[in-house]
C-alpha cells in the first residue's frame, strides 16, 4: 500500500478560502466596531459643548447664548469655553490646533437642509434668534442647534438647545 502524507491541493485550497472569509469579516467587523466608537465620541463632544453653552447660558445675565463672533475664532473659542476639555471641539481624528466647530450660514433647522452640512470632521453650529433668523448679536441668541454627521450610518444628528 502507497500512502502518502500531508494535504492535497484541494484541502488547502478550501483551507485558505475559508481563512480568508473569516478574516475579512474580522475585519469589516472591526471597522464598523470602530466607526461606532468615533460616532459615540462625536456624540459626546457635542453633549458637552451643550452642555457649556447651558451653562454659559444660565451664568449670562442677558440669557443668550454665544453667537458666530464667539465662535468663528480659535482664540475667541479657548476664551468662551474655558474649562471644556479641548479634545470635545475637535471630531475624532482632528489635530491641535485646529477646531470642528464651524458655524451654521443659513437658518434651515433641519438636518438636511443647513449649511454646511456637516462632516465626519466637522460640528456646525447655528446660533438664533427667538424668530428662528442667524444671530448677529451676541445679546439676541436665544437658542441654537448643532448639527454632526455619523460615520456609521452617514446620518446628519441635529441637537437642539435646552433653553429656547
């Protein structure tokens, strides 16, 4: 009897395809698992600008909140948001010096329809007037909402001011 040892081509074959399919759902899983925990930190960044911009709010004795001139600046945006941790104005991947906040050009209120739209980088910010117009003074700003983009899902979030 001839008996020979080791693995025929077709074994290993099938082998390595069935490595190679694990292996890249591994890692698609990875990337989106990824992609999630950038989204999460977006989510928390901007919680705590809102939160910030409350209680800069309260503190305020006009009641408004910061306008475009507040935050169009990167020295105007260490001096409002003095305590916030930096990391929280920049989206994930985003370097010092350099900020997220970008601010809003037009008063449509819907996720869709600001400008700009928000990016994977970037956090719009609109500031407004109880009318619902752009603030061009810091004493009228009366609500705002801040707009940013989920990498996971491509979504435009919208969270809105608790004050208004």
């Amino acid at each position: 009897m001839n008996r020979h040892t080791g693995f025929t081509i077709v074994e290993l074959v099938i082998t390595l395809a069935i490595m190679t399919i694990l292996i890249v759902l591994s890692v698609v899983e990875l990337s989106d698992s990824l992609a999630q925990a950038r989204d999460e930190e977006r989510n928390s960044d901007v919680e705590n600008i809102i939160m910030f911009q409350e209680n800069a709010y309260n503190r305020s004795t006009d009641r408004s909140y910061f306008h475009n001139a507040t935050v169009s600046t990167p020295a105007l945006i260490e001096s409002t948001y003095t305590n916030i941790d930096r990391d929280n104005l920049r989206a994930p991947g985003v370097v010092s010096p350099n900020y997220s906040l970008v601010i809003a050009t037009n008063t449509t209120q819907t996720a869709t329809g600001v400008l700009p739209q928000p990016t994977a980088t970037t956090y719009v910010y609109q500031p407004l007037e109880a009318d619902g117009t752009i603030c061009d003074d810091a004493a009228s700003c009366r609500k705002f909402n801040i707009y940013y983009r989920e990498e996971s899902t491509s979504t435009t979030i919208m969270r809105t001011s608790r004050s208004q």
